[in-house]
C-alpha cells in the first residue's frame, strides 16, 4: 500500500467519523428523534381517528377532531413522550365513542382528559 493511499484513506475516515458524530450529537433530534416521535404519536391516534369515521356527524364531532388534533401537535412538540400514557389516553376517549355519537357531555369530559394528560406529562418533563 502506497503512503498517499494510507494518509488519504485516513483523512477521508476521519471526515467521515466527524461528521457522524456531529450529527449524533448536533442534529439527533432533527433527523432521528422527531421523526421517530411523530410517527409513534400518529400512529396511536391513527386508530382513534379510524374509530372516529363511524360516530354521527355532529359539531362535537369536529370539535374532537381540533381537540385531537391539538393534543397530536402539543405531545410531538415534548422532549419526552411516554407512549403508554397515550395509549391509555386512547383507550379512554374510546370508551366515550361506544355509542357512536358525541354528546356535548363526553366532549367536555374528553377535553378534560386531554388537559389533564399534557399537563400530567408537562409535569414530568420538569
């Protein structure tokens, strides 16, 4: 092996292991973390949003929709989430839609749910 090879093979390593590393420790949560985050998020209300399509068209209805829409923005926007309280937070509102309809009552009760559990995991972040 030639002396040119060897010193361009390890300034090109060295580049390449810097700029890894950069992005481990600079950009991780740009290009991993958030992503990762979004897509766990989603797909826990994706089967909300599933069970939502058969409750009766009613302004509560929309009004769940912007509620749950909200709390997807808010959660993805912490450092940390923890997905089993979203899962059981699913689980709860669940439980209000047996009936396929949304009453003003269960949005209210839905809503509460919702502000106790980003201010539960607001909480935790401090």
């Amino acid at each position: 092996m030639k002396t040119g090879c060897l010193i361009k093979g390890l300034i090109a390593s060295t580049i390449f292991f810097a700029v890894i590393f950069y992005v481990a420790t600079n950009k991780m949560d740009d290009y991993i973390v958030n992503p990762i985050k979004k897509f766990s998020v989603n797909y826990m209300t994706k089967d909300l949003k599933d069970e939502l399509r058969f409750v009766k068209a009613t302004p509560e209805k929309d009004s769940l929709f912007v509620h749950l829409n909200s709390f997807t923005k808010d959660i993805t926007k912490m450092k940390t989430v923890n997905l089993n309280t979203v899962n059981d937070l699913v689980d709860s509102i669940k439980q209000y839609l047996d009936d396929s309809l949304v009453t003003q009552k269960d949005l209210e009760n839905i809503k509460v749910i919702i502000e106790a559990e980003l201010k539960n995991e607001r909480s935790k972040k401090n």
